[in-house]
C-alpha cells in the first residue's frame, strides 16, 4: 500500500496534522488502494495562497508555452496508461475496458483544450467612428477551484483542468476521496507535463473538512463541480457573491420507446444506458417510457439480456458490470430496491451477490422495476444505481409529459423509426442533451455538455470550445489613435 500526498505549491506534501484516510477496493473490500492525506482548511488555504500567487506569471506567460504544459501532460498519460487504468478499476471498480477508454479520453481532452485555447479570442465590432477600433478580449478569472466525483475521476477533472488552464487561470483541485488515487495520478501527469509551481494545486480530504475553504475564499474566483444535487447546492450558497459557479447535478433520464422501434436496438440502448457502469452515471438512463403495444417483447428481451451480463470484480476479462463504488452507494441502491417494492412489481434482479468472487465486495443484481407510477419515487429520484423503472405510455404526448415531469434534464433519448417522432423528440424534451437511437450515456469530447433545470446551476456549458466560456471573462475595448 503507497501513501499519497497532496500537491501544494510545487511540492509534494502530507496533512499538517498528520491525518489521512485509506480507500479500499470495492470489489475486494480486504484490499487497501492506498492512503491519502486528509485534510482540513489549513491545507485548503495554502493551496488557495499558491494558486493565487502563481496567478500573475501563468497568466501572462504565452499560450503556445501553457498548451505544452497540457500536451506533456497527455503523453504522460499515454505512457502510463495500463497502469493508471489499472488503479482506476481498483478504486471505484469498473471494468478495466471503461477506465483504459477513460485514461485515452482524457489524454484527449488535455489535447483538444491545448489547440482551442490558443484560438479562444475576442470579437471586433465595427463602428462610426473611423479613428477608433472596439474589440473584446478574453481574460481569465484567477484561482478556480475544481471539484469532482468518483464516477469518471479521470476524464471529468480533465475537462475542468484542462480549459481553466490553458485560458491562464490557476488550478486547486480536490479529487473525490472515494477515488482520490485517479486524481494523484492526473496530478502528476500535470507536474510531469511542467505546470509551475502553484499553477496546479491538489489536496485531498472529506468534502466536509475542505470543501467550504475551497469554495468560499475571496481569491477564488470560480467553482466548477459535478455531483450531486443537494451537493452543488450546499457550494451555490457557499460561494461568495463574486465567485461564478458551474455546477454539473443529477438527472432522471428517459429512453422513450415507441411502438416502431428497432426492439433489439432498444433494449441494447436500455441495457447499456441504465447498466453501464453499474448505472453510477449522471447521464445514466434510469425511466424507460414503454409504449404498451410492445411491452410484453420488449421485457421479455430486457430480461433475458439483463440475465446474461457478467457481474464481477472489473479486473477479470469479460465483465460487463463491476460493484458499486461505495458502501454508501451500495446501501443506497439496496434502499431504492426495497422502496421500489413497496412502489412497483420487481421484474427480475435486485439481489446482493455473495457467491464465490462476490463474497468481499459490494455486488448487486440490475433490477428492473414494471407497473410503476410516473410520481413514484423510484421514477423521480436520481438513485445512481442499476435500476430501471418502466413506466406504460400509450401515445408519444403521453410519453413527453411523463419525460419531462421530473426536477431534471440532464440526457434523454428515443428510439424510434419515424422522423415525426424523431422531429418532435428534439424540439419537445426539456433536456441538455437529446439522443435519437442511442443511449443517453456518453458524450464528445468536442461538443457541449450540461443540461436543463435542477440538472444544472448556469448556462454554462463543459466539454467543446464552449467550455472555455466560463473561465474566461469580457473586457470591451475603445481604442483611438
């Protein structure tokens, strides 16, 4: 087992107390994945101090010099990539397929960000006045606080380092300490790739004992998170009144299937949407809106699909779903399915696993859920968890209002054959973002992310050239000669 330490003005450094926590393998909760620092605000303000003292030279230095930084920084990655996919499975437990994708994605993302941050300029505007031009320019903010979850602890931070650096503002980030390892990891591909001294910055510990130092500071001039609702709303109060936020939440999201559908596409899109990852997605489908004409072929095919995934620790070969990532997680999911039973008829599934190679780790059986009400909990609630509810609809209208009666709009999709459907879908979801025949998990790098309502706090969007928008801030210019 490897001690960790928190990454804080250029040096490499334990608690001031001395403190630290272990994280332990869900599949094999026997073993420890290493242990970490657990600190408090003291860490937190230093963190912040660097951050802000390193401000002026990152950002007067030229872009070309910061985007060499981040694309050291990939190869980094590139190069370590078994290894750091490899302890990415064992912290938070998917399979090792997913993480290797998450290590590659994420090396893509500091490569994206390295080229289009050198274009993200300003705007000239014309005017009467012939001895005068009017531009803006895009200027950074400062010290950004990053903050991330545990469900894609390499690739999400990427997408929030990545454009608040390469746009000149400096970094503190705090990994979740459910996987704190992918996030030591992340930060040394950074130190390895050259940042400066205080230009990045990385301290671990409870979100309780750090994260109000993190997020309230006068030198922090943005938050950016994704977790869960209750989560960023705790920070949106937090935050001082000059701190922009962006705030990535829960969703609640539905797969319409409509009485033309592709029933084998869809029930593959319901399987990979609502399983993948042990259903430990945001963009995770959770409602399927079935249409009644199909709804006996259609279950009958979710179930015998659902019966044949592998269930088992993430670094075996052929495993389609891993435990869930945290004891936590896991006695939450395991209150949902017995909720669900008060609500609605188990179909199939919703067992904890024990058998042999289950025995240490927190494994639970998909469940699929039928006969459930629209405003059943278990239809309204973000359960981050392999668990799908299927809820009857008898024409599209009915299954759009059934769609967009909950508090979220993170990911939604449809699988149809008819462009009627397939038009009216995308102009009628209240949704961030629409899938027609595909699943609601999964998103380019190079395009925007985020969704509508309680799924979101801004208009600010992540991922693509618009997630540069929010690191940057206006200045409009008048100048004569």
């Amino acid at each position: 087992m490897s001690d960790h330490r928190n990454y804080i003005g250029g040096e490499w450094s334990a608690a001031a107390s001395g403190a630290s926590f272990e994280r332990h393998n869900p599949a094999d909760q026997r073993e420890t994945v290493g242990r970490f620092a657990a600190s408090g605000p003291d860490e937190a303000r230093a963190a912040i101090h660097a951050a802000h003292a390193a401000f002026p030279a990152w950002r007067a230095m030229a872009p070309g010099k910061r985007a060499q930084v981040l694309n050291r920084a990939a190869a980094h990655l590139d190069a370590h990539a078994a290894d750091i996919a490899r302890d990415l499975t064992r912290e938070m437990g998917k399979p090792l397929n997913l993480a290797q994708d998450e290590i590659t994605r994420t090396a893509q993302t500091l490569r994206f960000y390295a080229v289009e941050g050198q274009t993200h300029t300003g705007e000239t505007y014309p005017n009467d006045d012939p001895d005068m031009v009017v531009y803006t320019q895009r200027e950074p903010l400062g010290v950004v606080t990053v903050i991330s979850p545990w469900n894609f602890p390499a690739s999400i931070p990427a997408r929030k380092i990545a454009p608040a650096l390469i746009t000149g503002n400096t970094v503190v980030f705090k990994p979740s300490s459910d996987a704190p390892l992918t996030g030591v990891h992340l930060a040394q591909a950074l130190v390895a790739g050259g940042a400066p001294a205080g230009v990045f910055n990385m301290v671990t510990g409870r979100a309780g004992d750090v994260g109000a130092a993190l997020t309230s500071a006068p030198e922090v001039r943005a938050v950016t998170f994704t977790g869960s609702t209750a989560a960023g709303e705790q920070i949106h109060r937090t935050a001082a009144f000059t701190t922009r936020t962006q705030m990535e939440l829960g969703g609640k999201n539905p797969l319409i299937v409509m009485e033309d559908a592709d029933l084998d596409q869809a029930v593959d899109l319901a399987i990979k949407g609502g399983f993948s990852l042990t259903g430990q997605a945001c963009t995770g489908t959770s409602r399927i809106l079935l249409m009644k004409q199909v709804r006996a072929s259609f279950l009958d095919k979710l179930v015998a699909k659902m019966s044949a995934l592998k269930i088992g620790n993430g670094l075996q070969a052929g495993i389609d779903l891993g435990p869930l990532a945290t004891q936590k997680q896991y006695d939450t999911v395991l209150r949902y399915i017995a909720i669900g039973q008060q609500e609605a008829k188990l179909l199939a599934g919703g067992r904890t696993l024990t058998g042999a190679g289950h025995e240490h780790g927190l494994f639970v059986e998909p469940a699929i859920f039928t006969d459930v009400s629209p405003r059943a909990r278990i239809a309204q609630e973000e359960i981050f968890g392999p668990v799908l509810s299927v809820i009857d609809v008898d024409s599209y209208q009915h299954a759009i209002d059934i769609a967009n009666d909950t508090p979220y709009g993170l990911s939604a999709a449809i699988a149809t054959r008819n462009p009627r459907y397939v038009h009216a879908f995308c102009r009628d979801i209240q949704s961030g973002t629409v899938k027609v025949n595909r699943t609601t998990t999964g998103n380019l790098g190079n395009a925007p992310f985020g969704g509508y309502k309680a799924s979101s706090s801004s208009g600010f969007r992540e991922s693509g050239r618009v997630g540069l928008d929010f690191f940057t801030q206006t200045k409009t210019v008048y100048r004569a000669f």
